[in-house]
C-alpha cells in the first residue's frame, strides 16, 4: 500500500460542470439547481473520483465536499447496467457522524438524483424506530447513508448486507473518530469487498485518521483544499469581551434586537446551556428553539425544518448542529459558549456566509475562554478583531491573557475566497441511549473488550 499519498492542490481556474463528463441525467439535475462552476474540492475530487481512485480529502465546511463524493458516485450506478435488488444490501455506502449530516447527504443524494428515476437511498440512524429502517434496508436500494453505530447493530443482527458495497464514503472521518466510532468503522469496512472504492473525507489526516486511512484505503490520492476562515465566503468576525454569563446574555440580547439579522444561530458548550438560552430568549418573545444531543430525534428533525421553513429566527444549539445545517437564511452566528476543540469554531461559524453569500460571526468570551481564544487563533492563523457594544463594554481588561498588552480593538473585517456558484453540501443515540452524554450531544462509550 502507498504511505505516501498523491498531493494535489486545488487551482485558481475552476472548471464548469460540463467539462467532467457526467451522466447526463446527472447534468441535467446540476443545471436544474442552477450550478455551472465547480468549487476548489469539486474540481479537484470528482475527476480523481471518476477514475476510481482511493481519496484522502481535506475540505472547509461548506465548500462542497458533498457534491465532491455524491457525484461520481451517482455516476457510477447510472453508467452499470444492474439495478438493485431486494435484500441485497447497498451499493453506495455513506457513514457520517450525526444524524443531521445524513439528513443533509440523503437530501443532496435526491437533489443530484432527481432524474434518475430508478433511484433508491434511505437513512439509517440512531434515535430512530427500526421497523421502517429494517423495511428500507431489505428493499431494492442504491445509496445508504448512515451513522456507524445504529448501521453495525443492523449488520451484527443480519438485518443489512454490505457485500454488493462498490463505493464507500467516510464523510467527516476526524469528528466519527472523536465521538468514538473507529472500531464501529473497521468492522463495517471489514463487511463490505475489498475490491471497493473508499473516499475519506477529513478536516485533518493526523494521527488517528491516518492510520485509519493507511487501513481502509489502496494507493489513495490527497486532495487539500485551505480549511482555515480565509476559505468562508465574506464571513465577517468580531470578538466581544464579557464580565461574566451575565454580561454575557445581555449582550447577547443586544445583539438579537439587530434588524439586520434574518436568522441566527447561537452556539452554546452544554445541553444545559441550550435548553436555559431558548428558554430564556423564548420567554423574552423570540422565535427560537434548541438542538442538543439529548433530543429525541422527532424534535430535533422539528427543529431543523422550523428552521428551514422561517418560523424560528433563533436556533440555540451545542455542536451536534455545526456540522449538517445548510440554511441559506443564517446570516449570523453568535458563539454564547465556545468550543472545546479550535477545529469546530471554523464549522460552528460555517453555517454562515454560505455558497457566495455574506454573513456575521460574533463570539461572546470572558476571562476563561482566554486559553480556548489563543487556541483557535493559533488553529486559524488569523486574530479575531476584537470590538465592544456601546453601552455593554467589558470591566476592567479580561481578555488581557488573550492578547499582547494593548490588545487588538480593530473593527471586524472579511475573509473571503473567491466566488462561485456551487452544489451543497448526531453520534447517533444508538445502543445505551438512557447514558450519559458529551457536550456534543454523543452517547459516552464504554470501550470494547
């Protein structure tokens, strides 16, 4: 096996869809959404897709890595000449890390799909009755997209087949690892021909994800595309200093009477934390409402499609929710608690500014999220300017460790990449569902013997 992967780099000149040589009921389906350009990771993935290669890709949030691994992959079903069979298991197999982000792959699955009309994918997730799982599962299907841990409790009771699997796709392999599904992993890739295509998506291919790599693909292609906030398209940073929660939800208030905002999503560290915002801002007469982990998934779909419909303003979420929204009407972002890890600032700030559009990242810090701020400065290269709400400015300095002396008081500025039409883009509460949670939403694993 190649340890050393290919390493291509993503170019200034982005191609037109039509210059891939998709099937054409796949062409059809991208011109109906109005797409004609390709992003940097499209350009880059779906040719070396196309070829059959093993694919190591690194891409930001919200730069079309759904679209990269989806349309080649449709391509190859639509150009066989079998169409699936009862029983027989999928021949597509996506796995992502929550429930939301397969909810948004199966939609961009239908999306690029519509005109193929033979056509069958479903959703295997946690926090979901099984019978109309098991009912999907041993129809005739195409595409499966799943999280790990309810997919391998179907596979270990015989209830899936994953032999007839001819591309599989780890869609955000960094965050599957993290919530603890490695061995959930291998055993599902053990299950499926070694003869298939494999395509790794990850925000980092260290540690851990490497050596996973090293084990599921052949001779894999590397394809890195810039995942720092200079990739977000006009996303515009400002840094807030607070006394304290306090301060904290006063200002958060403040920022809420904005009439510039359409539609905002506030990000908090803890469940707790989610469920007291909402209830706080509802009370106070905003349209909002909360997704945390420890959900049931009925509500948590509720919530989204609020959300997609326009009947909340407001979504107060944990970090379940920074990877798998894709809501065009998010012109803010409001960090009230800040992530543990520096990587999920960059997808928490994602969901705004997306496909060519402009939006605002506020981030609400006191004296102890000074370490986390140095953290994600450093992960991004770039300082968040710092500003102050009149009338809401911060006692004394407490973002003094954070800072050299001085600080940074500039106005918040843009990043921006260039711009181009593009296709879109919950550990899942599986077994032990009553146990106890991350703040991420994530049922905590007791290790396999």
């Amino acid at each position: 096996m190649n340890t050393q992967p290919t390493a291509i780099e993503a170019t200034d000149s982005l191609p037109l869809f039509a210059s891939f040589g998709l099937h054409p009921a796949l062409a059809e389906a991208i011109h109906l959404t109005g797409y004609t350009h390709a992003t940097e990771v499209q350009a880059a993935a779906i040719p070396a897709a196309l070829a059959g290669h093993d694919l190591m890709v690194s891409s930001a949030t919200g730069s079309g890595k759904t679209a990269a691994f989806m349309l080649p992959s449709l391509h190859r079903l639509a150009n066989s000449e079998g169409r699936a069979q009862p029983g027989a298991g999928p021949r597509i197999l996506v796995l992502t890390p929550t429930r939301e982000l397969s909810q948004q792959v199966t939609k961009a699955c239908e999306t690029y799909g519509r005109s193929l009309h033979w056509l069958r994918s479903t959703t295997v997730v946690g926090g979901v009755p099984y019978p109309a799982q098991l009912r999907a599962v041993r129809s005739a299907l195409d595409v499966l997209i799943a999280t790990p841990g309810r997919l391998l409790d179907l596979l270990q009771s015989g209830r899936v087949s994953l032999s007839k699997v001819e591309v599989l796709v780890l869609d955000e392999a960094d965050r599957m690892l993290d919530m603890g599904f490695i061995e959930d992993i291998e055993i599902i890739a053990a299950a499926t021909p070694t003869s298939r295509q494999t395509l790794m998506f990850s925000a980092t291919f260290a540690g851990r994800v490497a050596q996973l790599a090293g084990k599921l693909l052949k001779s894999p292609q590397r394809i890195e595309v810039l995942s720092s906030v200079e990739t977000k398209a006009q996303i515009t940073q400002h840094l807030h200093w607070a006394d304290g929660r306090t301060h904290k939800d006063r200002m958060l208030d403040h920022l809420l009477k904005d009439p510039e905002i359409d539609q905002a999503i506030v990000f908090t560290s803890t469940q707790q934390d989610a469920e007291r915002l909402a209830a706080s801002l509802g009370a106070d007469g905003h349209a909002v409402a909360a997704l945390h982990g420890g959900m049931p998934q009925g509500q948590r779909n509720r919530a989204l499609e609020a959300l997609r419909k326009r009947r909340l303003r407001v979504l107060v979420a944990t970090d379940v929710a920074a990877r798998g929204i894709d809501v065009p009407g998010i012109t803010h972002v409001i960090n009230h608690g800040l992530p543990i890890k520096a990587e999920d600032y960059v997808h928490r700030i994602g969901r705004t500014g997306r496909a060519g559009r402009t939006g605002v990242a506020v981030t609400l810090a006191d004296h102890a999220d000074a370490h986390r701020i140095r953290s994600i400065e450093r992960f991004t290269t770039e300082r968040i300017p710092v500003s102050t709400l009149p009338g809401l400015e911060p006692r004394g300095n407490p973002g003094s460790g954070a800072r050299r002396p001085g600080g940074d008081s500039r106005p918040g500025r843009n990043f921006s990449n260039r711009p181009s039409g593009r296709p879109g883009e919950g550990r899942p509460a599986t077994r032990g569902e009553a146990g106890s949670r991350n703040d991420s939403g994530a049922p905590k694993r007791a290790r396999r013997p």
